[in-house]
C-alpha cells in the first residue's frame, strides 16, 4: 500500500508524481539567478493549480538485481484548502495491472479489480518519511525548500523525450532521511513534470507526468469508485 501511495505523493506536487529517462537535449549548466527563478515558477504554479488531468507513467528500479518495473496510468487531482490534506486524488494504473486509488475527504480505498476487493482507510494514518519529503520539496515555499534541503546541485536545462523543455535540480536532505537524494524536472510554467527519488541501496523511482491538463473542469463523482456489491471491502 505505501508503494501505492508514494506515487501519489509524487504526483500531489504535482506531481507529483515514469519512465527510465530517455537522452533530451544536451544540458546546459545555469549560472546565478536560475534557482531563484525555478522556485518562483513553482510557486506561481502551485497557487494557480485549481486542477490537473495527466497522464502518469512510472519506474521502480532495483539496483541489486538491475531490473525493473514499469507502470502507466492517468491521474486527476483537485488541490485542498491552504494548510489542509483535503486535496482529491484519482490514480488509475492501467499497466501492468488495473488498479485504481481513490483520496477523498482524508479517506482513501485501493481498489483491486483482479483480486475483487477494496482496502479502505485514513490517510492520516499513513505515514513515511519519503512520502513527507517529496511532497515538501513540491509544496515549500524557497526559504522552506533551502532550509531543508540546502542549495540545488546538478542545475542545468533539459528538454526531456516528447521535447518538453525543463530546468532540473538536485536536492539532497540537510537532515536524517531514507533516501540520497531528489531530483526534480519543472517545466516553463512551474509545473513539476518528472521526479527521481534515489534511495540509499541505489534503488529509484522515477515518475513522469505527461499530457498534462491544468485548471480544467473535473466532476468531483470522477473521484468516487464505483464497486459492484460482490467487492470485498478491506480495512487498512
């Protein structure tokens, strides 16, 4: 179930938030004035993200074994009030497997249709650091982001594949953590559109946003599931 859920933490920054990343354009390193720049960017966006539809795509890759898997899907999101964790979420995977996870109200339900049952429960209850700090690095404002992270490594442009052009920073915690480091793609309107978590044994999870629709209008019964009544229901 964390699993689940950190890629919905990934996508709330919305993005929030794959793919192994494919080679762009060559990457220019940026000088003073790019960080600062970034960061307002995201601001702006977060403060004007009422909505967003997009397609989402993600890969958990093991470092031991030097595999990994792949997992493609749409999600909807409708951001909470300022200061609360009342945001509404839709994360459909259509591959490898169908799985749907539903976040309304402080309430989520993973439902699995193979297995015919649904778990249910509070997000409050859930808890992981990872999760946190992801979800932080997207949401903080830029005195907050330093603090906890330090100043931005590996800064630089890229256009990732679709020729979506970004500008990318690396931030490694200044405080305890589970993983190494973060790092994170932002497109010309401040929109977190690919995260990469790397993790101490090298293991990482790398999502991608695409198709992205913003501020569109979205049926809030597009965030209720729909079970037949033979679904068995779980408690998380």
């Amino acid at each position: 179930m964390m699993k689940k859920l950190f890629s919905l933490s990934l996508m709330v920054g919305l993005l929030l938030t794959a793919l192994a990343i494919q080679p762009g354009s060559v990457a220019r390193a940026q000088g003073p004035g790019f960080v600062s720049s970034l960061y307002s960017r995201m601001e702006k966006n977060q403060r004007s993200l009422k909505s967003l539809r997009a397609n989402i795509s993600m890969v958990k890759y093991n470092a031991q074994l030097r595999d990994e898997d792949k997992y493609q899907g749409l999600v909807l999101y409708i951001p909470g009030a300022a200061g609360s964790s009342s945001a509404f979420v839709r994360l459909e995977w259509t591959q490898p497997q169908h799985e749907i996870l539903s976040v309304m109200n402080g309430l989520y339900s993973l439902y699995r249709p193979r297995l015919n049952t649904v778990l249910e429960g509070k997000t409050g209850s859930i808890k992981s650091q990872k999760d946190g700090d992801v979800l932080a690095l997207m949401n903080m404002s830029a005195g907050q982001l330093r603090t906890r992270f330090g100043e931005p490594q590996d800064k630089r442009e890229e256009t990732l594949w679709g020729g979506v052009w970004t500008q990318h920073i690396k931030v490694i915690p200044t405080t305890a953590a589970s993983y190494k480091y973060i790092e994170l793609w932002v497109d010309r309107e401040g929109m977190p559109v690919q995260t990469k978590m790397v993790e101490k044994n090298d293991d990482s999870t790398t999502v991608r946003l695409m198709n992205v629709e913003k501020n569109q209008t979205i049926r809030m019964d597009e965030f209720k599931l729909k079970l037949d009544g033979n679904v068995k229901h779980l408690k998380g």
